[in-house]
C-alpha cells in the first residue's frame, strides 16, 4: 500500500487543529457536533478519528468507500447484503488504513494504540496522547515516503 501524502498532511492539520484530544473517546460531550469549531465552543473530546469524521474531506472519502462497495439495482435501492458485504464490518481502522495509505495494523496503532503487531506505537500511556504525538507518527509517515 502507498502512503497517500496528502490526506496524511490533511490530518496532520487537523491534528494541529486539536484543542481537545482524548484518545480514549471517540467523542464525548453533551452535545452531538458536526464541526472542530463546535467540538471546542461546546468544550467536547475526541479521539483522532473523532476529529476526522468532522471534516468533510474524510467523511466523504469513506462515503466514497462505502458508495464502490454496495450493489444497487437499477432503481437506486440496495439489493443484498449491504453491511454484511462492507470490508470489515465497517471497522474504523479499515477506513484509516484507504485514507492514510497504510497498513490496517498501522491504523490500529493511531486509533487504539498497542496491539499483537505494533508495540509502544506512541511514546506514552494511550490516556496521555497528545496531539503532538499523532502528528509525530503522521510525519514519520511521510518520512518513509522520501525513501
């Protein structure tokens, strides 16, 4: 798979962007939000896909995925087994992966930390990750595309 440079300079911009990271939580908040700026009026938490999926480039990119991926009959309506079919079970980790252009155990390291394949993937405990430390293994994304 091939680094997708500018979707992971995309993120790291959202990244920088990020007043309120909290990678233990997708979103957590009173309110539901639909932007970065109302995640923070509202003073609400996310984790770094919960950031993501308040940008329209990466809602529509997975919006795209899910689009290719469903069979529809020539009247528009889905004709079998739509959710079933979709890669994944629609696992976050998968849509990282097509976005970013890596591996899905790569993904998994930025969504949930460490797991069988990736060891220590941030430098501290997952509950301490600050928004510096996404972008870090984001920039050294792009490092190993200079190659």
């Amino acid at each position: 798979m091939t680094v997708n440079v500018e979707n992971v300079k995309f993120a790291i911009e959202v990244m920088k962007q990020a007043k309120n990271l909290n990678m233990c939580m997708y979103q957590d908040g009173r309110e539901d939000v639909d932007t970065i700026e109302e995640l923070h009026a509202c003073g609400n938490t996310a984790c770094f896909i919960g950031y993501l999926v308040l940008t329209d480039t990466y809602k529509n990119f997975v919006k795209s995925l899910i689009t290719n991926q469903l069979q529809f009959e020539t009247d528009g309506t889905i004709s079998y087994g739509v959710l079933e079919d979709l890669p994944l079970d629609n696992e976050p980790k998968y849509y990282l992966s097509e976005f970013l252009g890596i591996g899905k155990d790569q993904a998994y390291g930025f969504i949930f930390g460490d797991n069988e394949e990736v060891d220590n993937f941030y430098p501290v405990d997952f509950e301490d990750v600050k928004p510096e430390h996404v972008i870090e293994k984001l920039e050294a994304l792009l490092c190993d595309t200079k190659g």
